[in-house]
C-alpha cells in the first residue's frame, strides 16, 4: 500500500506565518483519525513559495496561505 505524503514547509517564512501551529494540527489530525499507518508526514526546510505562507503539499499538490479552518477542510478532503 502507497502512503500518501504530506510535507510542511519549515523554512523561517512559513514557520512564522503559521506553519508553527499548523504542524501541531497536522499531527493530531493523522492521531485522531489512525492515520499513522497510511501517511508519510515530514517536513523539508523550504517549499521556494515563501511570499505565499504558509506552505503544505500533499502528494504533487501545493496549499498555500493556509490557516486552521482551511486546513482542517483540506485534510478531510484529501484523507477521506
């Protein structure tokens, strides 16, 4: 079975415009849901989009100028 990558950038620019809090919700959205099996969550230091913070790619697809909500609605599209 293929696990579905998530990758959060970490670079300053995205980590001070909320990657930070971001990468705690990510975490405990994969906990609360079991997906611990089934995604490859890393980070990587930059995504090369800082002017568009923060930064999350899930597979070969890009979010950027995320916050909460707008995580949290792309997380259960994208895991379902």
């Amino acid at each position: 079975m293929n696990k579905k990558e998530i990758v959060i950038c970490l670079g300053s620019s995205c980590f001070s415009r909320g990657n930070n809090k971001l990468l705690s919700v990510i975490q405990a959205y994969i906990k609360e849901n079991h997906y611990e099996d089934s995604i490859n969550f890393t980070g990587t230091h930059c995504c090369g989009k800082c002017s568009h913070g923060p930064v999350l790619r899930i597979g070969e697809k890009y979010y950027e100028n995320l916050d909460e909500p707008t995580l949290l609605e792309i997380l259960r599209k994208e895991l379902k």
